[in-house]
C-alpha cells in the first residue's frame, strides 16, 4: 500500500510541475484541487448513500488525487515548507492524541492533548512570524 501510495504522490508532483510550467487555461493553482476536493467530496457522498463501493473507491481515489496535488501545489508556491512536514505532523498530532487516550484513559484525554497541540503550534506560529 505504501508504495502505491509514493507512485501516486510522485505521480502528482509530477502533474503539478507540469501545470505550473505549462498552463493550459483552466488550471487555478491550489484553487483547482480545492474545488476538485469539494466537488469529489459530494459525489463520494452519492455513492455511499447507493451503497456503490466500486464507485466509492474511485471518488475516495479522486479526493486522495485532489488533496495531494493541492499540497503539492502549496509546496511549490511556498505556501508551506514540504509536503512531508505535513505528514509529520500528522503523524505527531494523531500519535500523541491517540497515545494520551489509551495511555490515561479518561474521556477527555483527546480534548486536552488537543489543547496543548494548539498552543505548541501557536508558539511555533509566533517564533516562525513574530505575531499571534
């Protein structure tokens, strides 16, 4: 799966390069994945209404299309610094959330790591641009 997963990503990068070189008129920077995603989004709720998982599948894929080429985007417009810090913070938000949930066992575990998350970032986000 995780190979899959590079060659699509690769695959997007590689789209994305191509846009940004050679525009062909209908292409919006971010603004083209972002409405992909919320067009795949309404047709991914059509098809799980009808119980259609071959469909399914296919607009589950379109919104993996649409998110990883607008992070794409972002990165070579330096809206962000890589896609990969992306998915390093995912991995830390939702490893430490998950970690205090089973480590403490109390209900409002996920609610309090969630805080201290916002607060970590919002310090990052000052010592990064000087501003709250």
């Amino acid at each position: 799966m995780f190979d899959t997963f590079k060659k699509i990503f690769f695959l997007s990068q590689k789209r994305i390069e191509d846009l940004e070189n050679d525009d062909k008129g209908w292409y919006n920077g971010y603004e083209t994945f972002l409405k992909g995603m919320r067009e795949e989004i309404g047709e991914m709720e059509q098809e799980l209404k009808e119980n259609n998982s071959v469909h399914l599948e296919d607009e589950l894929g379109d919104i993996l299309w649409d998110y990883l080429s607008f992070i794409n985007v972002l990165e070579k417009r330096n809206y962000i610094s890589s896609a990969e810090k992306v998915f390093e913070r995912i991995h830390k938000k939702y490893g430490e959330r998950l970690k205090a949930v089973y480590g403490q066992n109390t209900e409002n575990a996920w609610y309090e790591i969630k805080k201290k998350q916002k607060e970590e970032l919002q310090q990052e986000h000052q010592e990064k641009h000087g501003e709250k």
